[in-house]
C-alpha cells in the first residue's frame, strides 16, 4: 500500500559498494604514505596518476602505457615506468623493500656472473649492478614493452656495458612458444597454443650460457618466469650444477617443495638458504648448488 511503501527506509547504495568505497580511499591513503620513497614532487605525483590509472584499467585515461619518470631514494639513477602497469610494484619490491638482497649476500667478490631470466621492465638488472659495479648479466625476457622498458631503465642507469638483453622465454624443450599478454606486465605466461598471443623463441639454458659466453661455474640464476619454471627445472640435468646459487620465483601449481625435489633428481646437492611462501600462490626460494 501506499503508506507502507512511504514508511520504507530510502534507497542505499547497498553494503558492496560501500566495502568497495572503503577499499579505494585505503588504497589512495596506502598511495599517499609512500611520498618519502620519491625524491621529488613531481615523480610522486607521476606514482599517484599510475595509481589510478592500475586500479581503473577500463577508464579511457590518457598516457597510459607510456612511460614517465621515477626517482627513488633508494636508488641513485632515474628510472622509467609505464602508466597503469605493474612496474612500480616491481620496482619497489626489488629496489626498495630488497627481495633479492638475500640471494646477493651469498655472493663475493664484485664481478659475478648472473643469469637473469625473467628480467621484465629491468629492476632487477639495476640491482645487480648496483650491488656489483662489475658484473655481467645476460638478461632474457620475451616480451617487446618489457625489454624496451629493460634497455630504457639499463641506459639510465648508465649499465649497458654490463647488460646483454636477450628477447627470448627460457623453457625446458627449444621451440617457437606463445606469450600470453592478457595478464599484468608482471605477469605474462608462455604456452603452446598459438591463440593466446605472438610467437617468441624458446632457449634452453644452455643455449643462453652459450650465448653469454659464459664456460665454467656461473655465480647465480635467478628465475621470475611465471609458472614456466616448473618445465625449465623438470629438465635441468644438463645445466642445473654450473650454477652456484640460484634464486627462483614460483608459481601454483609448481611449488617448492617440486622445485628442491626437481633439483636433487637432476643431480643437484643443494643447500636451502630462504625457502619462504610470499602469498597463496607465489613463493621464494634461495638455494646453493654444491659442487
């Protein structure tokens, strides 16, 4: 009736969106404190656009995917990142919050030899070589924007001397594979099926130490290659003892457990030195290969 409908409570927007409203003004909030990280207004003001433009990938907003400037007390060189994608929060977790200091403690002497695969928009690159002003790395990454946004970053940091960029995907069995680019910058798989993107070679590792010119004990692997780790480690008896550290990213359903297991069956005497699980499906390990 017409006087029980007028007694109804008005219209809300209901709890959801209410939940979702919270969310975004604790992640503006989240944005804000992370002023100090920057060196200047004008590169947090440039964090706080990719900000909005990563949380709101559907918005017709301009600039994104173009690349803007970033200066980091934690580092001495400017860096680029990409609107609206995952690289600031690569760029923080390696150069700020140190994910790979732990592998690098492990590691003498100024010159070491690393193989980087997974190498992305290159924040792992400037790392090494500000740890180690003369090591060199032969970085592989199958993606054209990452690699660009690779060499961008490694010219910044005036490291191109100590850099070779390979633009391939490391995998078990050499072949022609697919990248699938539906996911975060961060994030891109390889697969056999050729309709979830475009073709990219395919290179063992030993095609890639080969490549480097790199003969005798290499002093780290380090892998961030989104799940396709769990192939390249399966068939690693032909290089897996050249390495005499190796840091490794995984993904679900490859855990750690299947990594150290891999390892030993490939003929490995291993020392776990960090074996630690960073979410539901991500997890860290840093292993010592003995000779």
């Amino acid at each position: 009736m017409p006087k029980a409908a007028a007694s109804r409570d008005p219209p809300s927007f209901g709890v959801r969106p209410r939940v979702v409203a919270m969310r975004q003004i604790r992640a503006l909030q989240r944005s804000l404190s992370h002023r100090p990280l920057f060196t200047s207004r004008l590169s947090f003001l440039n964090h706080l656009y990719d900000h909005l433009l990563l949380r709101r990938p559907a918005l017709p907003m301009p600039f994104r995917g173009k690349t803007y400037s970033l200066r980091l007390r934690a580092f001495p060189h400017p860096l680029v990142a990409r609107y609206g994608s995952s690289d600031f929060d690569i760029a923080s977790e390696v150069l700020i919050f140190g994910e790979y200091a732990e592998a690098a403690r492990h590691i003498t002497g100024l010159a070491p030899r690393i193989l980087d695969l997974g190498a992305n928009a290159g924040y792992s690159l400037l790392f090494w070589c500000q740890r180690f002003p003369e090591c060199r790395v032969p970085a592989v990454e199958p993606d054209a924007s990452n690699l660009a946004t690779a060499r961008r970053n490694v010219e910044l940091a005036g490291a191109s001397a100590r850099i070779r960029l390979i633009q391939a995907a490391a995998v078990g069995r050499e072949r022609r594979v697919f990248l699938d680019r539906s996911t975060a910058q961060c994030a891109f798989r390889v697969s056999d099926d050729q309709a979830v993107g475009k073709a990219v070679d395919g290179a063992r590792v030993e095609t890639l130490l080969n490549t480097a010119g790199f003969t005798g004990r290499v002093d780290l692997l380090k892998c961030d290659i989104e799940g396709a780790e769990a192939e390249l480690f399966s068939n690693g008896a032909g290089w897996i003892r050249r390495f005499r550290l190796i840091v490794v990213e995984t993904h679900l359903p490859y855990t750690i457990a299947k990594l150290t297991s891999d390892l030993e069956a490939n003929g490995a005497a291993i020392e776990p030195l960090r074996l630690e699980q960073k979410g539901d499906e991500l997890g860290i390990a840093v292993i010592a290969v003995r000779e």
